[in-house]
C-alpha cells in the first residue's frame, strides 16, 4: 500500500531506513531552470564508475536534507512511498 508523505521527519526515515540519501540536479527547459529532486539509494550508486566525483550520481549533486526540503516544500511537492520494506514500485 502505498501513501504519501510531506512530513520532513517522515520523509527522512524513510528514506534513511532504506539507505537513501537526498539529491538535486537544475535542469534547463524552454523557459529557464528547474529543480529536480530525487533520492538514491545504496552506497553501491555513490561509488559507481562515471560518477562525477563522490558528491554526484548520474548528474545529480549529493545534497543536505535541508536543502532537499527547501526545494520539496518550494514547489509544494510530496512523495509517493510504498509500505514495502525494500522500497519496490510494484503495483496494488
């Protein structure tokens, strides 16, 4: 089952329980610059080979969990999280 989530301290554990850790990347489009927030998970994506450096993944830049929020709350977006343990996408 699925819920969503808003709350910092809920987000937080969540994700942290399932080894993730917030990141951001500003991406250009037709009018300027917009944020993307997503988080990684596992230590195995902080470390793997054309990373750009130990702060990057895939573009994205390691970030605090404050600034995480900040751009969350900024443009009033919360996260969809499933019940299950390892954090899977499937289906109800």
């Amino acid at each position: 089952m699925s819920q969503k989530l808003t709350d910092r301290q809920a987000i937080r554990e969540w994700a942290e329980a399932r080894g993730g850790n917030p990141v951001l990347m500003d991406m250009r489009d037709g009018t300027g610059t917009r944020t993307v927030l997503q988080l990684t998970f596992g230590q195995d994506a902080l470390n793997a080979e054309g990373n750009e450096g130990p702060d990057r993944v895939d573009g994205f830049q390691l970030v605090s969990w404050e600034d995480w929020f900040a751009a969350l709350e900024k443009n009033g977006l919360a996260i969809e999280v499933t019940d299950d343990p390892a954090g899977g996408n499937e289906a109800e």
